[in-house]
C-alpha cells in the first residue's frame, strides 16, 4: 500500500450511481490518474489517498485508491484551489486569487487565528466575510467526523450530511446505532446505514439491523404506492437478503408492533403491516369521506337551475346535462367528484361554480397538487389558486401544517382540481382541515395515472360507490375537433388511433412510424430543435416544449436524451458539473423531491437564470419565484429537456414529443400513453412502432396497490367505526 497526497485537477470520469470516479491528482512530484469510487470531487480539492498502483492495458498506469480522506492543502497553489473549488461558500477563483495574493503561505493560517484581515482583500465586505468565516469555521468542526467517516471509506458528501443532521452528537448516533441515519437523513437509505454500521462492527443478525431493514422495505413500498406491505413478503426477505434465522426475524418484527413503530392488520387471514402514520391516514380519510358523503349541505336561497341559465347566458355557454348536474350536486352535497376527460367541460363548470357561489356571496378557495396546476386553474377561474401545501399553510421549520382540526380553513367550498395526483398522505392533511360547513369538490381524471404517493384516492372514491360522481363523456365540438382529444378518449376504450390527413399542416397530433431507435432519437433532436419552435413560434429552451419518454435507460431515455437535447439546444456556456451533468444558465431543470423550505416539490419545472461559480450555486426561476441552490443542494436538480410520464402528470405544455417503442415493453400500459397523450395543448408528436402503440393501447392492466380505502369507506358506510391505533 502506498499514500498520495495532492490537489485534485481534472474530472475525467464519474458515475453518480456508485461515485466511482477517474480523475488526475497533482502531488508535489507528479500528476497521475487516480480510480475509485469517491462522493463528487471538484478541481481543487486536497485529498490523502491510500492504495495500489496497477496496470490498465488501456490507461496505462493507475493508482487505484483504498482509502482517503480530505486534507487541507500546504502549498500556495493548493491553498488557491482548495478555496475556489466550492467548499468555502462564498469564495470562487477570482477571490482565492487574491486571498493567496495577499497571503501566500500565511492563507490557511489566516484563516484560522486571524480571520478578519481577510476584509483586507478587495471584495470582501461584512457580508462576505461574516459568509467566508461561517463556512471555514463549518469545515473545522466536520473534519474530525470526515477523518473517521474516511476510515470506514465513507464519503466527504455524507460526512457533510450527517453533521448538519446531529451536529456535535454525530459521533454518538454512529456508534451507538448508525441505523437512524436511513431514518433521519433524506438520501440515505438501509445500504449506506448498513455499510457503515457493519464496518463499525455491529453483528449482522443484530436486532437493530434486522428492524432498520423491515422500516426499510415498508419505506420502499411507500414510495412504489403501497399504503402497507404484506407481512409474509417481508418476512422472507428479511431472510433472504439478511440471511439471519426466522425467529430472529419474528423478535424484531415483535419489537417494532410493540414500540408502536409498526401497525398490524389481519384481514381475511392476511397480515399487512404500516407505518403508523399510514394506518392512522387511511382509517382517518375514510371516517371523514364518509361522514362528509353521509350528510347534505345547506340548501341555496335560490333556484339552482335558473342561476346556470344565468350563467350560460352571461357567459355564451349551452351546460350539459352532466355538466348541469355537476353544478348543482355542488350546491347541495358536502362532497363530490367530477371526472372527465380532455374536452369534457371539467375546467368550464369549475368556472360557473366560482361564479354562482361568489353570487350567492359564498367564499370558495381553489387548489391543486403542483405549482403549475396551480396556476394554470387560477389563470382559468381568473381567481387566486395555491398548492395544497400553501393552502395549508405549510410550516417549514417546524415540519406541520398551520391549517388542521384546530385552525380549518375559512370558506363554504373548496375546489380542489387534478385530484389524481392527491395522494393519501396530503388527502389526510387536507381533510383534517375542512371544516364541517365546507362543501369539497374534487375535480379529475381517473383515468390518469395514480399518484407518485401512496394510495390511489380518486379511483378508491369513485369504486366505493358512496360519494356522489359525476362523469363527464361527452367531446365538445371545438374540442372533437382535436386529434388529440379524439385520440386520447379512443385510447380509453381501447380503440386505434385516429391519424391527421396526409400532409395535414394543422393537425395537432401525429404520429411518425419509425422503429430504428437510433433514427427515432435523431428526430427528436431535430423536433425539438427546429421543426416544433417553427410551428408554434416557440424559443427551443421553452419549458412548453417537453419530451416525454416512457423509460430512464436507452438512447431515447430521459438520462440519454437530456444529455443530448442539453448539446443542441443550450451549447458552449459554461456551467457548474455536478458528476458527469453540468448545469448551464438558461437550462431546463426539475426539482425531484419536495423541499418544504424552498417551497419546491418533486416535479416542479424550471429554467437557470444564473451560475454562481463563487458559491458554487445556480439561481433557479420556478414560475417566477426565484430559488438559489448551493452546492449540497444540486442533487435535487436534474435536467429536464426529458422527463418520464410519472413527472409530467399534471402538467400541460404547448407540445410533447413521445417515443414509444418495443424496447419500452415494460412500461407501455393503457393508463401511461394516455396521461402522456394528455399532456399536450397545441401539439403532440408519437415517434415509435404501431407494435408499441398496439401494445400501449390494449394493456390496460390496472396498478396493483397495497391500499384498503375502498374497503374501510365500505366498512364505515355500513357502519362500523374504525378504531385509530395512533403512533
């Protein structure tokens, strides 16, 4: 074994699925190529290295690294570096160049006795200064966890993560049981605890492994939709994948029901176990869905019928018997659900609901999932619309909503549109806050695919049969003459495509048969680039442009594609590289998990208006709201030239561009082309094989999910009365 001791200079090569890196390494000798697998580095960092040198018939020689760890650097060049490499927030290449001007040989020492001459240098000011020191006086204090993170070949990133989880306490929850890392830091998962916790010698059939592994897997069917999982699968892969003795498996599954850490449930001779908060939701949202379904709302002093005649007057409009319906049943009932399709009405009785109530002098609030619908149901209502989240008045720093059984929300209705989306969790937080004057109106398409969260609440209401729904089926004649709404109600009922007349410039959907996946890829790149921004006079960089694609992996996959769309549309600027991406200004972004603080959430768009090389940061413009990232906060960014379908529900765009391939067999489902199909306003483009398409069409096998919402609104409704098992 040997030790490399030097100042990173070139990322040749990093994977950011298991960190395994290429890069060259200068030591006051040499420069040489280093391999292994390392967080993500950046030039200018120092490292001590620990390893072999071996001998790439390819590359050549290479030191392949064993251990490492961060140093700070000795030499003026280094020190330099060290600082513009984004580690000191606050500092970029041009102030490290003149900190090490003024300081040569003196910087790091500086930097640690007698900080404030730093405000000698041009530059910096209180605000800078008072930044630098936060940030310097923030490394001092994690190296000591860095130095023993290393040692057990733990990440410099993790290291950072887990110190401004515990602070000072870091150590203890470490050697005490290094498994609450998976339940208290997002990103990490059993694996990463699980590594560490075995090279810190904790025994591999320890109770406390087995039952941080059970959390695990119920924390993996929550995030595959699953409200609870079914105890004899979990049972045996705590088996197989542990490899310790059932009965071991069975005292620590016995541990966790008796702490309360896990709910059981036995129905028809089949266990299933939840996470409290789970269980707690599901009996919850139940018990009020039905008590809402069960009564009726105070009657309008006014004839219903004569103020839609109003309204269609006043407004141009002919209603629907559906439609007519829909509006009154909103008068009258304490909850409703209104389904439709693309072209059904659902956004113009939204609109003649407003009108009436606010004419009846009622207060009615508008509300949706994500930002973007939003804004787009204020824009139609031409009324203010919030999140859910600000509706309920989200409380970042304390982790709760403001809004609840104690503090409801004020007004007689709520519309809550693209219900599809509303998982159990938010569904239950939203319910607590509704009080008992509130009419709900719950506005979607049950056909859409079911949410990212657990459950499927718009599919359990409207198959329990106890809440009034109504379905709207009938095209409107504007509508009926788009392909695309034409198609996407033929695609519900299992029906071919209807396709545009040969040559037709003004059709809004077409379909391109191409089955060489490689010629399919080229044509994307040249719709995106510059047949679609022609058609519909669209800057290429518009967020209103989006390909849409079914699968992560492949030349036409959301990880390939963006690379690639990124190359042609946004060439040359520079831009921060995070691993193997590099974030340029004028990118189109995506935030991929909800970060309450920011008021960001998963699926949220957005487009770089800044790179800050200094703070190693972007600026971010998410509709208008203006969000910094630092560095430590990228990996919840990610390109979004192209994105999956389950990222594109509930939004809309001007035009989508869809592959649709053999290749893609695993995910071409009825309920997925359809959402896809639906997500384009003025133009969708189907670019695969009619195999594909035949495929997509017919599959209409419906999701599994572990949920049992349907059954208890049932069990309610017959009058049974759920007992909470609360945490």
């Amino acid at each position: 074994m040997e030790c490399l001791e030097g100042t990173v200079e070139q990322i040749i090569f990093y994977n950011p699925e298991n960190g395994y890196t290429v890069f060259r390494i200068k030591t006051e000798t040499e420069e040489v190529t280093v391999v292994g697998n390392f967080p993500p580095l950046s030039p200018g960092e120092c490292l001590k290295i620990t390893g072999r040198w071996e001998k790439n018939i390819r590359f050549g020689t290479q030191f392949q690294m064993e251990s490492f760890s961060l140093t700070l650097p000795s030499s003026v060049r280094g020190v330099e570096r060290f600082l513009a490499s984004g580690l000191v927030r606050g500092v970029g290449p041009v102030l490290a160049q003149r900190i090490v001007k003024k300081f040569g040989e003196r910087t790091v020492s500086i930097l640690n006795e007698t900080p404030e001459k730093l405000k000698q240098v041009e530059g910096i000011g209180e605000k800078k200064f008072a930044e630098i020191l936060k940030s310097w006086e923030e490394h001092k204090e994690i190296r000591d966890l860095i130095i023993f993170l290393q040692a057990h070949n733990i990440s410099t990133t993790l290291a950072y993560k887990i110190y401004r989880a515990y602070g000072q306490a870091a150590f203890e929850v470490l050697r005490s049981n290094p498994y609450q890392l998976c339940l208290d830091i997002w990103g990490v998962g059993f694996k990463t605890a699980d590594q560490i916790a075995l090279k810190l010698g904790l025994p591999s059939d320890s109770p406390e492994r087995v039952k941080a592994f059970i959390l695990y897997l119920l924390e993996k069917d929550n995030e595959q939709g699953h409200v609870f999982s079914d105890e004899a699968e979990i049972k045996e892969k705590c088996r197989q994948e542990l490899e310790v003795e059932p009965e071991k498996v069975e005292r620590a599954l016995g541990e966790l029901l008796e702490s309360r850490s896990l709910v059981r449930e036995i129905v028809d001779g089949k266990s299933g176990l939840y996470l409290p908060f789970f269980y707690q939701a599901q009996e919850e949202v139940a018990r009020i869905i039905s008590r809402l379904a069960a009564r009726s709302a105070a009657a309008p002093d006014f004839d219903p019928e004569t103020r839609i005649a109003e309204v269609e007057k006043n407004c141009g409009l002919k209603f629907s018997e559906q439609q007519k319906k829909a509006i009154v049943s909103s008068l009258q009932k304490k909850i409703i659900v209104i389904t439709g399709g693309p072209g059904t009405g659902k956004t113009t009785i939204v609109r003649a609901m407003v009108e009436i109530f606010e004419s009846w002098q009622k207060k009615i609030l508008l509300a949706a999932p994500t930002g973007r619908a939003a804004k787009r149901l204020a824009e139609t209502t031409g009324r203010e619309a919030k999140t859910i989240h600000r509706l309920l008045e989200f409380q970042p720093g304390e982790g709760h909503f403001r809004r609840g059984p104690g503090h409801p929300l004020r007004g007689e209705a709520l519309i809550v549109d693209e219900v599809s989306m509303v998982d159990l969790p938010l569904m239950y937080h939203l319910l607590r806050a509704v009080p008992p004057e509130m009419r709900l109106i719950l506005v979607g398409d049950k056909d859409q695919l079911p949410p990212v969260g657990p459950g499927n609440l718009l599919r359990d209401l409207i198959d329990s049969g106890v809440v009034e729904v109504i379905r709207l089926d009938e095209i409107f004649r504007q509508a009926g003459e788009s392909l695309i709404v034409v198609n996407a109600h033929r695609v519900n009922h299992g029906q071919s495509l209807v396709y545009p007349r040969r040559n037709d410039p003004g059709s809004d959907f077409y379909f391109f048969h191409q089955e060489d996946e490689e010629k399919v890829f080229r044509l994307i790149l040249k719709l995106c680039q510059h047949n679609i921004p022609r058609r519909l006079n669209l800057n290429p960089l518009s967020t209103q442009i989006q390909v849409i694609t079914p699968m992560y992996r492949g030349l036409v996959g959301v990880d390939n594609l963006n690379l690639e769309l990124q190359k042609v549309l946004n060439p040359g600027t520079a831009g921060l590289k995070v691993g193997q991406k590099e974030f340029r200004v004028r990118d189109k972004v995506m935030q991929i998990r909800n970060d309450y603080d920011k008021e960001v959430f998963n699926g949220d768009l957005g487009s770089v208006v800044q790179v800050d090389p200094e703070r190693f940061g972007l600026l971010v413009d998410f509709d208008g709201r203006l969000i910094f990232y630092e560095k430590d906060e990228l990996v919840d960014l990610v390109l979004a030239y192209a994105i999956s379908v389950h990222k594109a529900q509930g939004n809309e765009y001007q035009a989508v561009v869809m592959p649709l391939l053999t290749q893609h067999y695993i995910m071409l489902q009825r309920n997925l082309f359809y959402t896809a199909l639906t997500r384009a306003r003025k133009l969708s483009v189907i670019i695969g094989s009619y195999r594909a398409l035949h495929i997509a069409i017919k599959n209409d096998r419906p999701v599994q999910r572990n949920c049992r919402l349907k059954e208890k609104i049932l069990e309610i409704a017959g009058g049974r009365e759920p007992t909470l098992r609360l945490f």
